[in-house]
C-alpha cells in the first residue's frame, strides 16, 4: 500500500511540475468559464429581445402570447460539459498516455521492476494518482463554472442544484476515468509510443466524435432545421406512431449510439442538470430512474477499461514493449 | 529543394502514422456518403407515412434534394479527419530528420533553411492533394452509385472544387504541425500542441463567436451567430479565425446547400488567408531550432 | 541498529539499514550468482544459450561481449527482467524462477542510460526509489548516501539541469540505497567522458571495497574491466567463451595487449 502510495505521490508531483499539462488543464478551465459567460450573454440577449417584442406589443394594445425565457442556472453549464465531453476526454487521454510514456522514455522501468514490488503496484499508484487529478479537476471546472453562472448569469441555485452538480461531478470524473484507462493500456502494450498516442487520439475521434455525429445524422428528426415534425406541425403521439414503422433504422442508430460511452455521458448529465426538457426541474429521484441505465453503462465502461488497464500493466507488457 | 521534395513523399508514403489517418478519412468520407443515403431514404419514407396518415399535405421536401447533398457529410470529415491527418503528417515530417539526427547532414551540405522547409512543405502539400484527389475520386463513385445515375457536370465541378477548397485548410493545418515539429524540445508535445491547437480552433473560437455549443459544431451546417448583444461585434472580429466554421459556409455554398447562410468570399479568404499565413510565418523558424536536440 | 530481515527459502539475510556494513546471510553462499544452462530465446532467435556462469562473493566480475552478444539479456535475466526460457537464476542463493521478489530485495540495478525523472530533485527521485525497495522513512539514508558519494551539494536541485556524469551518480545512489548485497551495473560507462569514467571506476572499487558488495558489470570496454574487474567472462553469439579470474587470466595473457588478443581470438573463433 504505501509503495502504491509513492508512486502515486511522485505522479502528481509529475505533472505538478509539467508545463505543458498544467497549461492544457488552465486553457481548458478558461474555455469552460468563457463558455458560461458566453451562454450569460446570450440569456441576456434572448430577454432583451423578449421584452422589446412586448413592449412593442402592449404599445399596439395586445397582450404577448408567448412566455418569457426563463434562467435555468445550470442550462448555462451546457458548453463547459459539452467541453468534458469533448476536449475532457482529450486530455485524460494525454495524461493517460503521458503517465506510461514517460517511464519508458526515461527508461525507469527496469529501476521500478528490479525493486521488490507487486504486479499492480505500479499501475494502481499511477491510475490512483490521475483518478484524484481528475476529481480535482472536474470539482474545480464544476465549481468555477457554477460561480460564473451566478456571479455572470444573476442565476440562483437550490438546494437540488447543489445534488444535481455533485451528480454531475461523479459522473463526468468516471467518463474521464475511463478515457485515462484506455489511454493507459494502450501505451501500455505499443511497441511505438508515437503510434499508441495516434491510435488513442483516433479511437477518441471517432468515439467522442464520430459517432454521436453520425447518430444525429441519422435522426430523421434532424434533417430540418427546427425538427422534422415541429416543421410539419405534427403531434408527439402521432410523431411516435409514424416512427413504429421504423423500428429496425432506428434500432440500427440507436445501437450505434450506446456504443459510445461519450453518449451515455452526454445522456446522464444532460438530464441532471436539466439540459434534456424531459428532466429539467424533476425531482432527483425521477431523473435518476430516467438515466439509471446511462450510469450504470458509464460505470461498466470504467470498470471494464480499469480492469483492461490493471491487466495490460504489467511488467511483462511494459517491459516486452520498452524502448 | 527538389531532392527534399522527393525525399517528403517517399517518407510520407512510407510512414505507418499519416497512413493509418488517411486510412480513417478514406472510410469516413465513403461511409458518409452512405450514411446519408440511409438517412434520406427513410426520412423520405417517414414523410410518406405521415402524408399516407393525412397529417400533412406539404411537398416532400426530401424528393428534389440534389445529389450533392450526399457530400455534405464529407464536410464534417474533413474538418475532424482530414485536418488531424495533415497536422500529423506536418508533425512526422519536421520530427523525421531531428529524430534521425539527419537534420546536421541536410543543413551542412548547401542547402538553405527556406529551401530545406519550403521543400518539406510542398512535399507534404504534393501528399495532401494525392490524398484529397483520391477521397473526392471515391466520393464521387459512391455518390454516383447511390443516385443510380452519372451526376450532372456541374455537380461533378463542385465536387472537384469542393476537394480542392480543402487543400489550403488542410495545408495549413500542416503547417501548423511542422511548426510544433520543429520547435518543440519533445515529441510528445510535439504532437500535443497542434492537436490542442486544432481543438482550439475548431471548438473554443466558435463557441465565443455564435454562443454555439461545442457538440453542435459537429453538425456540418454551420450556425448562424446569435443576433444581438455583444455576439455581431464579436463574430465579426473572432469569426475569421474559426477556419472550420469558414470552410463549412464556403463549401457549403459549394455544394449548393440551401441550408447555408453566411458570406462566401469572407469564408474563402479566411481559409486562403490561414493557409498563407502560416507558410509565411514558417520561414521565420530559426536553424538553431531546427537543430534543437529533442529530449526525453 | 535498525535492520531488515529477509526470509528466502535458503538463507537469512540481514540487510543492514546503515552503510558500511555488508549484508550479510546466515548461509553464506560462497557465490553471489549462479546460473545453470541459462537460456533466452525469443520466436526462432536465441539471444542466450546454456549459461553457466558463477560469480564469488564480493568479486568485481566484467562481462564482456560485442553488442548483440547478449549481455543485457544475460543482466536482464538476473535482474529479474525477463524470465528465462530454460534454465535457473539464483543470486545469494535465491532461486529467481521461484521468489523473483526476494531477489529484487538483494539486488541493485543500474541500467544503460537511464534518465530518471527530469522534473524531480536527486532528493525526490531517490525518495521515491527507497520507498519502492521498502525503506519508510528514507531521508537519512539518502543524506548518507549522497556523502559517501561526495554528491550532496545537489540534493534539492533538479535531474533535469544535470550532466551526464551527475546523472550515473545519481543513478548509482538509487541503487545502492537499500543496502543491496549485489549490484548489477550496465555498461556503466557509456557516453561519460574520461574524468567521468575515472570518478566513477574509483566510485565502483570503493563501493566493492568498503561495503562488501558484488558487483556485476556489463562492458565492451577491455580497458574498463583490466583496472575494475577481479573476474571476467567473454560472451560470443549468446554462449560463454570464456570465465577467469583476473589475476589469472593475466598470469596466462602478461600485457594487456595481449588481453586484447585473447579477446579477439575469442571473438572472431568459430
């Protein structure tokens, strides 16, 4: 335990000293922050237009139809957990990559294996020390996008927030753990270093990018601005009614869907924080029952990867595959 | 200059890395050609039943989409494939003679730095027209198949054009890895920091422009900026910068695509203009850091 | 006075917690190394053949061999890196095949170079290899370390901002911290300049003489092994070619040109 321990400790010690980590970790929070301000300003647009139309109205004598834009605070988080999704995932990969690259680079390896530690030691300090970079991290971009919303966006948070946002955080640390772990077993059993980081960034690419792009695509809800039935005004049980006739394309895509663990996600948190109209302002137990199979699916791919991780990790891999 | 060109495709066509990359954006553009296919048809099918229940009596607006509507996916591959392909083969081609420690051979015998870079540079531009001439050939076939029929010239012409608007993107996206390349002290931040770069670009600028939000800038048809508010001004400044946004109004306009809205001459000379300024700022690149020892 | 003990199958071993002392094992084996028909092949290459090899307590042994002739295999192999395709490893008495881990606790290991962690002090990195090799509060030991190795004006300061030489002390430090009974040592030279390799020669002959340890090296060098070495080996092509005593191998070959003569009668024999 204690030799884990100081593996772990010289890892964060690692990347507290690297640059080049620490800047990806800094621009990311700064993307995150400008985003919630960004998403404040358009709120504020929005009801400035909003109250325009009614003044313009009441001056005519007709009272506005439609309802005010109301502040949900934490839809103002949506870009900073769409950059999770997307450029969080990035980076565990790269610090993932970056804990294994560099003891074989530095060709410590035989330093570590020549010493009397266990199989695991080695793999369990370094994902132990990247599982607590990324609380950290995820908490601390939680927590600063959250003030932003407040102190930019005059939003308001409840009690229920506070449960939503911790939610939120669990959630999206498992994403980026599991992100690290695939980045970690992969450089774990290449023989080149270049070609494991280029093989991650395309496994990346087209799991956080590719596919989600092409399940939208093959929404046939998406190929009309605005929505396909809203355009044609037609009814929700009418709209399901017509789709029953395609069950096999839409089982097609959404399988293809559920096979990327960065849909789950983009499900999970996107009804915690309300993001999805089906689960905003629903009690937490509600909207847990809706995204159970989202999170249990989310902690199956962190557990399997883990565990594909602890395996590929071990001396044997390493050392075959040094230099 | 022309032994160094020569020596760029050679290597290019030989390394495992650019290769694997093209590999990916060959099979992406094909199957999105495809997928969008699969897609029309049963959207046309959904509109048939919903007109066959009498829940409208709208047109089909599916039945006179052009057959460059196929293509449209070909946008969004290159601007997530393609660019990365190209920001690898710019990082691969700087890293390869520092790594060989070739680079004192090339810089000893009378060769100059421009030339020595420059080179490079139509090397790997030679490799990405090759790459991209083969992508729009395929392109072309599948579509052809799908639509049953050959397209019309003119389709064909936008077609080519539409490639060929993607050399100067991913050229300079290219040039931008050769940049890291041949400046940075390792390898892995060598390959780090255009990829952190092209994230940058193709996420972060957006957002700040148009309030859009990162996942939606997957969608090929680019959103138009939120009127109003601080968001004109800043658009007007930051849009020029968001290449891929650019590249996705001009080829939109390209391939004829009604959805899209923006101004065409702005977005092509902000790709041109991406495109010659980088290669204008690489022959600043100093020969003392082009010999800089790559560490760790 | 603070020790460790370390239960192996054949032998007690005290590893002491404080230099100076050798570590000493209740069954003193008469040798530090054995190998027996030691062999390491991999696919349709073998890299070792049929080693026997057998190395005395407290002896500077040389191993000498062109490159691919299969020294770092044949450390590799002792060092617990790779397992052997056939044969048997025992260091100190300890049977590799059956408690590798005991071995890691008797061994010290300084690779070809190696960088360490550029980014941490020599204090910080030896830290963190004392507490992997089971010693919990390390920060006097290393202190007494560094002394001996007339190195600890750089205590805080960072790898990275090292020479090459600073480096190979550092890196000896690492390996002789927990007091290990054998210290294996590749190509230990390689890339220093001369003032280097002379500091670090009368580094490896005080370590041998005041502590007791065996030390095992790998080299191409000749000259390396005539001022170092008490015994070498020669391989050729993955097989021992020759074992001897030092002393006696000059009484046989007088000068040491002609130790050269043996070595490359040896090499280019068929």
């Amino acid at each position: 335990m204690n030799k884990i321990f100081s593996v772990a400790r010289m890892e964060i010690l690692d990347i507290r000293r690297s640059k080049l980590m620490l800047s990806l970790l800094g621009f990311f929070l700064i993307a995150a922050i400008v985003s919630v301000v960004v998403a404040s300003i358009d709120f504020g647009v929005k009801a400035d237009a909003y109250k325009t139309y009614t003044d313009a109205l009441a001056a005519s004598g007709i009272t506005n139809p439609a309802t005010a834009p109301q502040l949900f605070p934490l839809h103002l988080m949506r870009a900073a957990i769409e950059y999770l999704e997307i450029l969080g995932a990035l980076f565990a990969i790269i610090l993932g990559y970056a804990a294994i690259a560099k003891e074989k680079q530095r060709g410590t390896l035989s330093l570590l294996f020549t010493r009397p530690i266990g199989n695991f030691t080695l793999v369990l300090g370094k994902l132990g020390a990247l599982a607590l970079v990324w609380l950290a991290f995820v908490s601390i971009v939680v927590l600063a996008t959250m003030l932003t919303a407040v102190i930019a966006g005059h939003a308001q948070l409840s009690a229920t927030d506070v449960g939503r946002l911790l939610l939120t955080i669990l959630g999206a640390w498992i994403y980026l753990l599991v992100w690290t772990a695939v980045a970690v077993s992969i450089a774990s059993t290449s023989k080149k270093l270049t070609t494991a980081l280029i093989v991650s960034i395309v496994l990346w690419l087209l799991v956080v990018l590719v596919i989600p792009q092409v399940g939208d695509t093959m929404d046939p809800d998406n190929q009309v601005p605005g929505g396909l039935f809203k355009s044609l005004q037609i009814a929700k049980p009418d709209e399901t009614a017509v789709l029953a006739n395609f069950t096999g394309y839409n089982s097609a895509r959404d399988a293809l869907e559920i096979s990327s663990v960065t849909k789950h996600f983009e499900r999970y948190t996107f009804a915690f924080l309300g993001i999805k109209d089906q689960y905003n302002q629903q009690p937490i137990g509600t909207v847990w029952a809706g995204v159970f199979i989202n999170a249990l699916a989310l902690w199956l791919f962190a557990i399997g990867t883990l565990v594909i991780s602890l395996f590929t990790t071990k001396p044997k891999t390493l050392l075959r595959t040094s230099k | 200059m022309k032994a160094i060109i020569r020596q760029e495709l050679l290597a290019l066509s030989r390394e495992r890395l650019p290769l694997m990359l093209f590999t990916v954006f060959v099979s992406m553009i094909s199957v999105s050609s495809l997928i969008g296919f699969l897609t029309k048809t049963t959207v046309s099918d959904v509109w048939i039943r919903t007109r066959e229940a009498g829940l409208t009596s709208a047109p089909n607006p599916f039945a006179s989409l052009s057959p460059l509507y196929y293509a449209r996916n070909s946008i969004i591959y290159i601007i997530l494939v393609g660019t990365l392909m190209a920001i690898i083969a710019g990082v691969s081609s700087a890293l390869r003679d520092r790594k060989a420690a070739t680079i004192d051979l090339i810089l000893s015998r009378p060769t100059s730095r421009s030339a020595y870079i420059y080179g490079k540079l139509i090397g790997i531009t030679i490799w990405l027209s090759l790459s991209l001439f083969l992508v729009g050939v395929i392109a072309a076939v599948v579509i052809s198949i799908i639509f049953g029929a050959a397209l019309p010239a003119s389709d064909y012409a936008r077609l080519a054009v539409f490639f060929l608007l993607a050399l100067p993107l991913l050229s300079g996206f290219a040039v931008i890895g050769m940049f890291a390349g041949l400046l940075s002290k390792r390898e892995t931040s060598a390959l780090l920091l255009p990829i952190s770069f092209w994230a940058f670009v193709t996420f972060v600028i957006p957002q700040i422009g148009t309030a859009a939000r990162p996942v939606a800038l997957l969608n090929p048809v680019p959103l138009p900026p939120t009127s109003g508010g601080p968001f004109g001004a800043l658009n007007f400044f930051i849009g020029p910068f968001a290449v891929s946004e650019q590249f996705k109004v001009a080829s939109g306009k390209i391939l004829n695509d009604p959805d899209i809205s923006g101004d065409f001459s702005k977005a092509i000379i902000s790709i041109l203009g991406f495109a010659v300024l980088t290669s204008f700022l690489i022959s600043m690149v100093k020969r003392t850091s082009i010999r800089g020892v790559l560490s760790e | 006075m603070k020790s460790l003990y370390v239960f192996t199958e054949k032998s007690i071993c005290r590893l002491s917690v404080l230099s100076g002392t050798r570590p000493y094992c209740d069954t003193m084996n008469e040798f530090a190394i054995v190998t027996k028909d030691l062999t390491k092949s991999y696919k349709d290459v073998v890299a070792l053949e049929n080693l026997n090899l057998s190395v005395r307590q407290g002896e500077i042994f040389g191993l000498l061999g062109h490159n691919g002739a299969g020294k770092t295999t044949t450390v590799n192999l002792l060092t617990t890196l790779l397992v052997p395709t056939s044969g048997t490893v025992e260091i100190e008495g300890v049977d590799s095949s059956k408690s590798a881990k005991d071995i890691r606790k008797l061994i010290g290991y300084l690779p070809e170079n190696v960088q360490l962690y550029n980014n941490m002090t020599t204090m910080e990195n030896l830290r963190f290899f004392a507490n992997l090799s089971g010693l919990k509060k390390p920060e006097a030991r290393i202190k007494e370390v560094l002394d001996y190795l007339n190195f600890n004006s750089h205590y805080n300061k960072r790898i990275g901002t090292f020479s090459k030489g600073m480096r190979q002390r550092v890196g000896i430090a690492q390996a002789i911290l927990h007091n290990p009974s054998v210290l294996f040592l590749d190509e230990p030279t390689s890339g220093l300049d001369p003032e280097g390799v002379r500091q670090l020669r009368d580094v490896i002959i005080r370590l041998n003489a005041d502590l007791g340890v065996t030390i095992f090296m790998n080299t191409h060098l000749l000259s390396e092994v005539t001022k170092t070495c008490s015994s070498i080996g020669i391989l050729k092509g993955g097989k021992l070619a020759y074992q001897n005593s030092m002393n006696s191998t000059l009484a046989e070959f007088p000068d040491q040109d002609s130790l050269e003569d043996i070595y490359l009668s040896i090499e280019t024999a068929d």
